[in-house]
C-alpha cells in the first residue's frame, strides 16, 4: 500500500516530530508513505496536491483559520481519513461530526499514532480494495478496477478506458496510478498505465492489451517493467493472489 499523507501543524516541532513518528510506523507496518508537512490551513487548502492525499493531521488551533474549518473546505477524495489533533477534547464532538477518523491529543504518543494510522489504513482499505473512485462533477463514480483496461493522458485530463466505458477525469495520470496496486497495474510509459491482466503479449519495447491495442513501454524501465509483469504471472501461477 502507498499513501499520501498531510501533517498540517502550525508548531514546526510538533509536526516535525509527528512526521517522523509516522513515517518509521509507516515502515514497520511496511507502508509506502509520502509525507507533505503545511504550517497552515490556508496552506494546505492552496496545495495542489490536497486531492490525492489518502490521510490528513490536522491540528485544530492555528494561527488563520482553524482546522475544523480547513477540513470543511478541503476539496478531498472521499476516501481520505483525518485525525485531529488539538490540546484538548473541546472540539471532539464537532470533529467527529466531520467524519474524522480519530482524534488525538497533545501531547500525541507513539501508541496513539499508531492506533490512528492503523484505523485511517482500515478505512481506506475497505473502500479502496476493489475500485478506483474519481470525480465527475460534485458526484463520486466508483470504478471496479478489475474493470479498468488501461488509462492514458489525453491533452489536460486522463481517459479511464473499461471494456464497456471511458471516463474523463482531470487528474493527473500519477495520482490516479498512486492509488492503484502495482501488483496488477503498471506504469507502461509516462502517458499509460496498463492493467497486466488486460496484456495479451509482452514484447520487448511493447504490450498488446486485449482488443488489439498496441502501447510502447518507456525505453529507461523496460528491465523493471518486465520485472514487474514477471512476478505478476508468477503470483499468478501460484494462485496466491496479487
């Protein structure tokens, strides 16, 4: 699993401290994280970033606007899980209220990351386990990513292509790959990212993808993607799942 995560603190030590708390229970629940660390709300909601991030930190008591109201005006997935963090429990019922994951207070604990680190990745499991949930309008439109045959970067937006459907989204092709398994979709080239179960032939420059749809793989990776597609067929043949 990989996740972005936003530690929004306005005390650069309190979040620098966080920050590498989560980052070592990160590696030992063997999670692949990205930290973004922002000193205030106004920061965070300027970032462009924001609509990838899977977990948000975030401290209520902030110079400019507070927490409670950087995370009502958050244009976030649905599927991304925030912990509060405050010096007391004021504010518990209205963060709660938000839907928040949990809420901790200072000063925060290793144990107490950690209960909320595995609860946020809980949720986001449940929901993310078997679809890819995207944007069209103000509506959430999950997409089954068994369904998904391959996407690629069409001018400003990137086109998700199903055996039946094609769906427009503007999002970037790298955000949308973070939040797919790498163990059944790769990153063909810098404009693809094909599912491998959708690959009819694997050439040395090239895939074919079911319905006769030839896509060149990036001329630097080819070792690496024939790697990856190699232990996608093994895990395959074992019948151990990817």
């Amino acid at each position: 699993m990989r996740l972005n995560i936003a530690v929004c603190d306005d005390c650069e030590e309190d979040s620098a401290e966080l920050s590498e708390q989560i980052l070592a229970l990160c590696e030992e629940k063997e999670i692949s994280a990205q930290i973004y660390i922002f000193r205030s709300g106004e920061e965070l909601l300027a970032s462009n970033v924001t609509p990838s991030l899977n977990i948000i930190f975030m401290d209520i008591y902030m110079d400019g606007i507070s927490g409670i109201e950087t995370v009502r005006n958050l244009p976030m997935s649905d599927n991304c899980r925030v912990v509060f963090i405050t010096i007391s429990t004021d504010h518990a019922v209205e963060a709660f209220g938000l839907n928040a994951a949990h809420y901790l207070v200072k000063p925060v604990t290793r144990a107490s990351v950690s209960e909320a680190l595995e609860r946020c990745v809980r949720q986001i499991s449940r929901v993310s386990e078997s679809v890819l949930e995207i944007r069209s309008g103000n509506v959430t439109v999950p997409i089954p990513t068994d369904k998904i045959v391959y996407i690629e970067v069409m001018d400003k937006f990137c086109a998700i292509h199903t055996d039946d459907n094609t769906f427009k989204v503007w999002v970037s092709l790298g955000t949308l790959y973070d939040q797919l398994d790498n163990g059944l979709f790769m990153r063909a080239q810098q404009s693809y990212v094909v599912n491998m179960s959708a690959i009819e032939k694997f050439s040395y420059d090239s895939v074919t993808i079911r319905g006769g749809k030839k896509i060149a793989l990036s001329r630097k990776n080819r070792a690496e993607l024939k790697e990856q597609y190699q232990l996608y067929l093994f895990k395959l043949a074992r019948g151990s799942g990817i």
